[in-house]
C-alpha cells in the first residue's frame, strides 16, 4: 500500500516539492521472535525509504522515515491473545513470555502517541528534516541492542523467552 499511494501521489509531490513521511518501526531493524512478518514487513518499509529518498533527491522531494518503538495503543490489548497451534508444544511458554514482557513494557514505559505525531509534525515542517527519527522507550539500549553481535542477543532475548514464571 505504501507503494501504491507513493505513486499516486507523485506528480503533487514533484509540483510542490513535497515530503513522504513513512512509519516503520525499531522492528525494522530489529528481528523480534514470534514478530517475523511484522518486522519483515518493517524493514521492507525502511529499505523502501531509503531508496525512495535517494531516486527523489534531485527533484527537492525529501523522504523520512518514523521509527518508533512501542507505543500505547490498542494494539498491545488486541495482542494478549492465546494461540491454539501453540499448547502443549515448545513454544508455548517462549510465546507466553514474550507476550508478557511485551505487554509489560507497552503499558509501562510505551510512548504516548502524541510523541510520534509530533516526530511526524517535524519530518513535515523542519526545513531539512533527518533522514530517520528513532524514538523509543530508551533509545540509548535500542542503540546498544542493534550494535551488539546477533548471537549475543540471541542470547539475551533467549534468557526472557526460557524463564520460568
């Protein structure tokens, strides 16, 4: 979808040099378990961008990506659901954890949507808007997370997802 109203959006942008402004996600750049499609989908939309922002470049149309991490929305209640397919098998309790943490964090320290809208407001107005904005709960352990070695975090998101509760 996000290509198609690129597209037809395209000859208004180009008249007025106007500005695209996707949404993706930390998720984009971080593979999260029992999140494949969802972050598939993220890092689709964050290599979409950057190629869009460098074909655009010459015609003074700017390209920002929003990269937020969670955020508190109805979404995290939507998501405490059980999954038949798993019960009984060894994945179970690793799903259950991380719906845990998840909906832990969301509802604890997830970002008011008002910080995104105005992340959103910034990309449209500033006269040279960043490429990216990154905003989530704690950007420096995002920070830390997407420059660790995969294995060590593999390790760590293993240790949240095997502890029993």
């Amino acid at each position: 979808m996000t290509v198609i109203i690129t597209k037809a959006s395209f000859e208004l942008l180009r008249k007025t040099e106007g500005r695209i402004i996707n949404i993706s996600s930390v998720s984009g750049k971080i593979g999260f378990p029992f999140m494949g499609p969802y972050c598939m989908s993220k890092h689709a939309v964050e290599a979409y961008s950057d190629s869009l922002r460098r074909e655009l470049f010459s015609l003074g149309i700017k390209v920002v990506l929003i990269e937020p991490g969670i955020v508190k929305t109805p979404i995290l209640s939507k998501g405490r659901v059980e999954d038949p397919r798993l019960k009984g098998t060894i994945f179970e309790l690793m799903f259950k954890n991380f719906q845990k943490n998840v909906h832990k964090k969301g509802e604890m320290i997830g970002l008011d949507p008002l910080v995104i809208s105005q992340l959103i407001l910034k990309g449209l107005v500033h006269k040279n808007p960043k490429d990216r904005y990154m905003k989530t709960e704690n950007n420096f352990k995002t920070f830390l997370m997407r420059k660790m070695s995969p294995k060590t975090l593999d390790k760590i998101l293993n240790k949240i997802l095997t502890m029993k509760v």
